[in-house]
C-alpha cells in the first residue's frame, strides 16, 4: 500500500509539473500580450496626444480665419482689457494708430459727422464741376390773376442744386475734306488735306479717352472686363470681351517704358516697404507646376512698383533691387544702403543675412497680430495676449511722439528715452516670461517668434523716421487682393506682365497726388501723337510722376 501510495504522489507530482509547463507557457503568452498591448497602448497615446494637438491648433486656425472674415480688423482701438497686473503692464494705452477722441461735455450732442467724437469733412465742394442752368417756369395760367385778370410780376427766384452724371459713348468721325489746286501752278501741292488724327492704336476704333477708362475700370476698379463690356452695354455700346482684351494687349508695348522707368527709380529709394502675396496666371508655364504666381510690391518715397513673377524666394526681390545673389559678396548697386520694412518672410531674412547694404526693419503690427490671434484662440492666453498689445501699444505711442519732434531739440532726445525705455520693459518681459516652465506652449510659441526676430524689430532705434510698421506696402496690395477675388488672376503672361505695369504707373501717380485717369489719358494722347508708340527721352521724362511740371501738375490733380 506505501508502494502504491508512492506511486500515486509521484504521478500527481508528474502532472502537476506538466500543469505548471503548460502555466508557465501561458504566463509567457500572456506576458509577450502584455508588453504588446502596453506598446501599443503608449503608441495610442501618442496618437491621441498628436490628434489632441492638432485638433487644437485646427481650432486656432478656425478662430484666426473666423476673424479675418467676419470679425473686426485687430488694429481698430479698443477698451483696455481689465485684468492686467499693474506692475508689469501699462494699463488704458490706446492701441497703435489710435487716437485719444475727445469726448463731449455732459448733455452736448455732437455735430452732425461727429458722432463717433472724430472731426467731420463738411460737405465737399463742387465748383470745379461744369455749371448748367435749367429755368423752371410755372405754367402760364397761374402767371394771371384770376379775378381781375392782371399778369404776375416777377421779383425774386428759389435756387436749388443737384449733381448729376452723363455716361455717353458716342463714335466720334473725323471728316477732312480735300481741296484740290485750282491753278497750273506746278509748284504748288496738288490735294491739300488735313493731317489724319492721332491714335493710341494706328488703325483702332476706340480713343485715347475710351482706352483709359477700360484702365482704370480694370486696374484701378478692379471691374472683370465682362462687366466693363457689360456696364458699356447698357449705354448702348455692345463690345465682346474678346476686342476689349485685344485692346489692352496693344497698350502693354506702350505702358512698359513708363512702368520701367518708375521701376528704376523705386530701387534707389533709401527706404522700402515690401510685400507679397499669391497671384493666380493661367498659363502653362515649362518647369513649373500649378498657376501660382507672386504679386510683390516695393513703396518708396515717390514711387510704387508692382512685379509679378512665378516665385516667391529672395532671387524676385534681389532681380527687382539689381542684386546679384551669386556674386560672392552680394550687395545693392553703387555699395548703397537699403532699409528694407517688412514681415518675417524667409526671404527677406534671407537679403538681410546675405547682402551687404541691406537692413531688416520688421513690422511691430505684424508681431501684434501673433499676441491677438493667440489671444482669440486660447481663452487662457485672452488677457495675457491683451496685456501685451497695451504694452506694443506703448511703443507706438511713444515712437510717434519721436517721430513729430523736432531734430535736435530736447524733446526729440526725451523722446528718444521713452522709446528705448518701452523697448527695454519689451525686452526684460519677454526674458522673464520666456524662463516661465509653465507659460502655456501657445504663448511660448509666440515669443519664440519675438525672440528670433527680435534684432530686426528694434533696428528702427539706429533710424529715426523710420517707421515702426509695413502698413504702406500691405495697403498698397489691398487693390491686387480684391481684384483677385473678383477676376482670380491673369490669363496669360503678358497679361500679367500688363497688370504689374498698370498698377506701378497708376499706383504711383495717385501717390504724387495725381488723377489716374487724369494722367493716363495725358500719357495715352502723347503716345498717339507718337504715332502709337511711347514716348522718348524728354517725352517720356514730361510723365514722370515725381517730376512733373506745375502746369502738368495743375492739369492732372487729383480733386477727389
């Protein structure tokens, strides 16, 4: 029986060695499902953490866009935001290019065209305007007395105004009769006539007058030409889009020489501000893919050139400047130098670092919208980013106050403090706040930008005049931005060739303070009586904008 006992115990031993294999296998199966599940739990939580930072970048995205749409331009003044810490902050400064409005006394009601507490224009006066005079007589029954029969005796008049318009497209013909000799003298001219008249277009139909209205409708208006043929339709005028285009591809020859040569002179300007943005042409073009192209604008003092080419690296800038980037020390023609106003954009960092002569000045409005659009996006950030507006607001209000100083004088160098005094308040918060482990990643994000573009933000010190934003060049693409919405680009080459001329001649002359139309129209006749070609040397020079003589000044005002 011990025998069997044994024999027993050793078989239960056997098996329970044989379960605990088979156990230890699955512990080892279960372990192996572990480590994966665990690898792929992290990985999960890797996904859900990218997932969760993109979708709150998507979110800021939808706000910025959501403003830029349908909110209220950023740069409007505003109420100074309520939660700021007095000791770190400026509290109640107006917001750059704000101004202080004056406020009525208790119970006074402004003026008409003051409500808002601005300055009204009154109404504008039209004396310049051609006069007509239309009597209204009363019909003549009630001009006699009705019981006696006596007639009225005039002795005074009611006089009224009202400004009307007449749009009238007329075809004008031009006759020259001919007269032939009536003697036998030989030498004498046989037929005698007059010269024909001068057209912008030998052999076209349509006047230097007509020419210059479809400009400044398409260039200026920013009208499709199927709606200027549409606006002419109604003055009974049908014209098919195609003659009209057929009609600005004709003046390109002849706007280009004007158009080079306000180019040439933009790029000695000692001060630029420049800008681009995307600009659509609808033509194949060899090596290169999509129809984006880039619409740049370069203001200067007295001049604006629009270029508009398929790239948007610094070689577009470097073409319209004459630097070449090959060269191995770049710089600008003649060693000179350039103040260059504009945003972070790569390619302008990259003039900056590798032309000698060319100096970054960014816009501080620029960097203001990252602290606004982080704000909007991140209730978090809202008085954080609010705070710092009120203190970029400071530097615009004590930049000003540099600038209207007089040269020299003690409240030039006064002011010249205050800047530097903001600045180094600008300087020492975004060092703290930068140090800050637990600064949300958003507005880290956004002094991570300040920081790295800090040197060129704070070269306008080493300039005085220069100023703190790149408004001139972002309000000069306004036109370009809203005529791309309505005609989506050009649809070919040399018409967007055309459209960077027009706007550099139009754009200029309404800097110099000239009526586009007004000017074009000069300049179209002048190239008529060229016999359809541009003019030359001292001919050409007559319609430089900057240049301009009194009496042509005085002719091609603008009296808008």
């Amino acid at each position: 029986m011990r025998r069997a006992a044994c024999r027993e115990d050793d078989e239960r031993i056997v098996g329970l060695e044989a379960e605990n294999v088979v156990l230890r296998g699955e512990v080892g199966e279960l372990s192996a499902e572990k480590a994966r599940l665990a690898a792929a739990l992290k990985e999960v939580s890797a996904q859900r953490d990218e997932l969760s930072a993109t979708g709150e970048a998507l979110r800021a995205k939808i706000v910025e866009l959501t403003k830029q749409v349908f909110g209220r331009r950023s740069e409007r003044a505003k109420k100074a935001p309520d939660i700021i810490d007095a000791n770190s902050w400026p509290a109640g400064t107006p917001e750059p290019g704000g101004q202080p409005e004056p406020s009525a006394e208790p119970g006074e009601k402004r003026k008409r065209g003051q409500q808002s507490g601005r300055p009204g224009h009154g109404r504008r006066n039209y004396d310049h305007l051609p006069h007509e005079e239309r009597v209204h007589e009363p019909d003549p029954e009630l001009l006699v007395c009705p019981r006696c029969g006596a007639p009225y005796v005039a002795f005074a008049e009611e006089r009224c105004e009202e400004i009307d318009v007449e749009v009238i497209v007329k075809v004008v013909v031009h006759v020259r009769p001919t007269y032939r000799r009536g003697c036998s003298c030989e030498a004498t001219k046989g037929i005698v006539a007059a010269p024909p008249p001068a057209k912008v277009v030998p052999r076209g139909r349509l006047s230097a007058g007509f020419l210059a209205h479809v400009v400044v409708a398409k260039f200026v208006l920013g009208l499709p030409i199927t709606r200027v043929c549409a606006a002419l339709s109604m003055q009974g005028a049908g014209f098919a889009p195609s003659s009209l285009v057929g009609a600005l591809q004709s003046l390109a020859p002849l706007l280009a020489p004007l158009a080079d040569a306000i180019r040439a002179r933009n790029v000695t300007s000692p001060h630029l501000h420049m800008d681009e943005t995307s600009w659509k042409v609808f033509e194949v073009l060899a090596g290169k893919a999509g129809y984006r192209w880039w619409c740049w604008i370069f203001v200067g003092d007295d001049t604006t050139a629009f270029v508009i080419k398929p790239g948007k690296g610094a070689d577009v800038a470097a073409e319209h400047l004459g630097i070449d980037l090959d060269a191995e020390t770049p710089m600008l023609p003649g060693g000179a130098r350039l103040l260059a106003s504009s945003d972070f954009a790569t390619c302008y960092q990259r003039l900056g670092r590798e032309v000698s002569g060319f100096v970054n000045i960014y816009c501080w409005a620029y960097i203001r919208r990252y602290f606004i659009r982080a704000g909007d996006a991140h209730v978090i950030l809202k008085a954080w980013a609010d705070a710092w507006v009120c203190l970029i607001a400071e530097l615009f209000k004590a930049h000003r106050a540099w600038g209207i100083a007089r040269a020299g004088s003690a409240e030039e160098a006064l002011a010249l403090t205050e800047v530097q005094a903001v600045i180094a308040r600008i300087d020492a918060t975004r060092a703290a706040q930068g140090a800050d482990p637990d600064l949300d990643p958003a507005a880290k994000k956004v002094l991570a930008t300040l920081d790295h573009e800090w040197e060129g933000l704070v070269a306008f010190l080493d300039h005085p005049g220069v100023p703190l934003e790149n408004n001139a060049a972002e309000r000069g693409l306004r036109r370009p931005v809203v005529i791309r919405k309505a005609c989506y680009g050009s649809g070919s080459i040399w018409s967007a060739e055309l459209t960077a001329d027009a706007w550099t001649i139009l754009s200029t002359a309404a800097q110099n303070h000239l009526n586009p139309f007004a000017y074009l129209l000069a300049y179209l006749g002048a190239c008529a009586e060229a016999g359809g070609e541009a003019p030359k040397g001292a001919a050409l020079e007559r319609f430089f904008p900057w240049a301009a003589s009194e009496t042509d000044r005085s002719a091609w005002t603008d009296t808008s």
